[in-house]
C-alpha cells in the first residue's frame, strides 16, 4: 500500500512527458489529507496544494518562473496520450503551496490556462432472485413508484454481454456469486503474465484499474463496499435464483478505482475518465460511465475529461447529492456539468417522493431513479440496503445498458434522448427536475426531431 499522500497526485501511465526538473522526490514527507479551515465534506480539498494547466508553447523557464512567483514548489507533472491525441500540448503541473489553494484560483496570467485545488470527491449515498420475488427489490417492480423494468425482461429484454458499463468509484467485487458473471474484462490483457499487452500503459489490467492505490487490484476486500452496491444495481445477474437482479441481467461492468479510505482526488478521476476512453479507442463498447459521487466546487480539468468522454462516445451518468439542495443554485460536480453526455440523476423513495435528503434542480437535473431503501450486491457474497443519489444513478446505467442491447448502433445522444424522453412524469417532481418525471423502463420511446422540452442539445 503506497503512502496516502501519493492519491493526490497524478502519475501517468502512458503518454507522459515529464521535464526532469518536475519529476518529485520519492523522501518527501507524507500529507495528512484534512478538511481545509470553511470547507465541509463535499468542498473538501487537498490543503496546500494546486494544479496548474499552463497554456501551449509554454517554456520550461517559463513554468519555472510562473511557479517562482506563486511561491510554488512543483512536484509533478502530466500530459496523456488522449491528450495529445486531441491536438492539445498544454500541461498540467502539481505543486505545493504555502497558502490556501483556493486564494489562487482566480489568478490571472499570460503563461496559465487557470489553477484549481485537488478537489476531493466523495461517494453519494446515505447510508428468481429471492430479493426480487419476496418484493426487497421495489425499485425493479411494476408499480407506480418502480422503474417496471420487468416488463423489460418479459419482452426478453435482459441486455447484451457487448455493452460495457464503466463504474468510476471505489472498485468492486467482481468475483461475487451475483457478479462474476457479467465482470466484463480487456480480452486484450493476458492475465497475470506482467506484460501491458494491448500496451495502453496499465500492466494486466484485466477487470480494469486501481487509479487510488496505482495497482490492476480493482477489489480491496474491506474497502469497496459502495462501488460493489453500485456495480450490483447496474449489472447484478438475474435469473440465477441468487441474491438480487440488477437492471440489466447481461451487461460488462469495467472497474475505474479511484476512490478509497480517504475519498477520491481530481487527478485519479481524470486518469481514470482517459482510460475508459482508451479502452473505448481500442474496441471495448464502453457506453456509459457511472459516478455517484460529488463535490460543490467546479473543476475544469474533470470537465474537460468528461468532454473528451463525449467526443468518444460515452455517456456520463451522475448523482445529484444529498443535501436537500437546489442544484439550479447550488452546483454540485460533476452532475452539474453543462455538457451533453451528462445525466444528472436525483432519489425517488418507494413512496413516490423525492427523498428529503436528495438534491433537485428544475434546470439542472435530469430526471429521479429509486435511490431510498435499494437492496444490493456488497463485499464477501452478500447483500445489503442503501440509500441515496448514489443508488440513483446506477439504475439509468442499467438502462442505457439495455437500451445499448436494443438498438446498438444508435449514438449516445440519441441513448439519452430515448431513456429520457420514456420518464413517467410525476406531480411529485414537477419543477424538481428537468423532465418532471422518474426512470420508467417499461418502453423506450425514440424521438427523430427535438427533445423538447427535457433538454437543449
């Protein structure tokens, strides 16, 4: 286990170029991650620290300089191959500062793009299958308040074995009775043999990686009790007489860790939002990511990662909050991001109203999904209840999973379209959410003009 203070970095593992005089010093002494003085835990993050993304053409005196005179000491640099492959040659630099990061963030000068604090993010929950049959699994049921993602799986409707869902999070059990089945793997990795055979950087990264401890173990027991609840809710295999159903009975879960003890940090987010798109570049049919987790400042090094997710093609699936908050107002990331693959999704209870702890945005969030009282797959082969957005969200993934089985060569806007534009609109939601309405998987209703009035595109 390397030292904590390692998350907060970014270390890449394809595509770097690193300038000598960046590269950091293996004896620096650790940081304990706290709480910044005014920050609460969805503002947290790492105190004394700042990443700069300096403008194209930038010399390294020229870095040198500007570091100079933020009293800057840099300590590592990064640049990937997705990147580059963009046409963009700008550079990200991690130092540490004297002060607060968040007194620079509006700093202004010729040589930078901007700064931003390591923000930190935290996961978004409060905290014949047997589940399913004795009614546990609400959330799957024909009723008023389910998703009636049964009437999916009479019409045969159970998903593909060729649509991949990403979860970034914390990793998840993947060898679990109820999830091994639909563990989707780099058919293009050789287990075990410590070679980077499809050669994308990440050495028999099999079910995926772990961006958080820097290792191809994507399941730390003990740890990953949230990103396995969440990987059952998209994928947990039905039909089996075991445990629960997910949404979708046949679908490939691909693990992007970047999440741990300590919450997960901007840079890991982004390394792992690139590798998604890497394997994507390299055929594996990522449609979608999952991240129910959040934070209230805006970062634009995760923006522009989920944007290069959109250029390729994957959808972006993200949890509202929990803080009984109007996301219109209050913003929090990354579900607020005003980009076109993002699907910002808030807490239906099984009573048919917007749980009081989820956040809700008549303009900035999209629809609700079941997120109170949702049984799931968690850590050594059992099953647990959860609630919050957390819960929310993995319930669209499963449905773009299905939706992905139905119509496979229709493109991510018309996904998001067609899932949106079949919500059951709800006097529960009215205002609360952009559609009005909750998940509803009993039709997808496809649209060739506008989608109007959900969304703008």
């Amino acid at each position: 286990m390397p030292n904590l203070w390692l998350v907060s970095l970014i270390f890449v593992f394809y595509g770097c170029k690193k300038s000598d005089k960046f590269i950091r010093n293996n004896n620096e002494i650790p940081i304990n991650i706290t709480v910044p003085i005014g920050a609460t835990k969805f503002n947290e993050y790492v105190p004394n620290e700042i990443i700069v993304k300096f403008k194209k053409g930038i010399s390294e005196a020229g870095k040198s300089s500007f570091l100079k005179t933020i009293q800057a000491e840099p300590y590592s640099t990064f640049r990937t191959e997705v990147i580059e492959n963009i046409g963009e040659d700008g550079e990200y630099v991690i130092a540490r500062i004297k002060g607060d990061p968040m007194d620079l963030v509006k700093y202004r000068s010729s040589e930078i793009e901007y700064m931003e604090p390591n923000y930190i993010y935290h996961t978004l929950e409060t905290s014949n299958d047997p589940f399913f049959l004795d009614g546990t699994q609400w959330n799957l049921m024909n009723s008023p308040y389910g998703t009636n993602v049964a009437n999916a799986w009479a019409n045969g409707n159970t998903g593909s074995s060729n649509v991949y869902i990403a979860v970034l999070d914390e990793g998840y059990m993947y060898n679990h009775e109820d999830l091994i089945k639909n563990a989707g793997v780099n058919t293009k990795e050789i287990p075990g043999n410590g070679i980077d055979d499809d050669k994308n950087g990440y050495v028999d990264d099999v079910y995926g990686w772990d961006f958080y401890n820097g290792d191809n173990t994507i399941y730390d027991e003990n740890q990953d009790n949230h990103g396995t609840h969440v990987a059952g809710i998209i994928g947990a295999e039905g039909g089996n007489g075991k445990g629960v159903s997910g949404i979708a009975w046949n679908v490939k879960l691909i693990s992007g860790k970047f999440m741990g003890p300590t919450g997960g940090y901007t840079p890991k987010a982004v390394e792992a939002i690139e590798y998604f798109i890497k394997l994507k570049q390299k055929g594996m049919n990522i449609v979608a990511i999952n991240a129910s987790w959040g934070n209230y400042n805006y970062s634009e090094i995760l923006k522009e990662a989920i944007e290069k997710a959109n250029n390729a093609g994957i959808l972006f699936i993200a949890a509202a909050g929990n803080n009984s908050n109007n996301n219109d107002d209050k913003p929090l990331y990354p579900a607020s991001y005003n980009l076109p693959n993002v699907i910002s999704v808030a807490n239906l209870s099984s009573s048919g109203m917007l749980s009081a702890a989820s956040n809700y945005g008549k303009k900035t969030v999209h629809l609700a999904a079941p997120g109170s009282g949702i049984m799931s797959t968690i850590p050594n082969n059992g099953y647990g209840i959860k609630d919050g957005t957390s819960m929310a969200a993995p319930h669209f993934a499963g449905a773009v999973a299905l939706y992905a089985s139905i119509y496979p060569n229709d493109n991510i806007k018309m996904i998001k379209m067609a899932i949106l534009n079949s919500v059951m609109p709800m006097p529960s939601l009215k205002d609360k959410c952009i559609t009005g309405g909750r998940l509803n998987l009993t039709k997808f209703f496809k649209t060739t003009g506008p989608f109007n009035p959900f969304f703008n595109y």
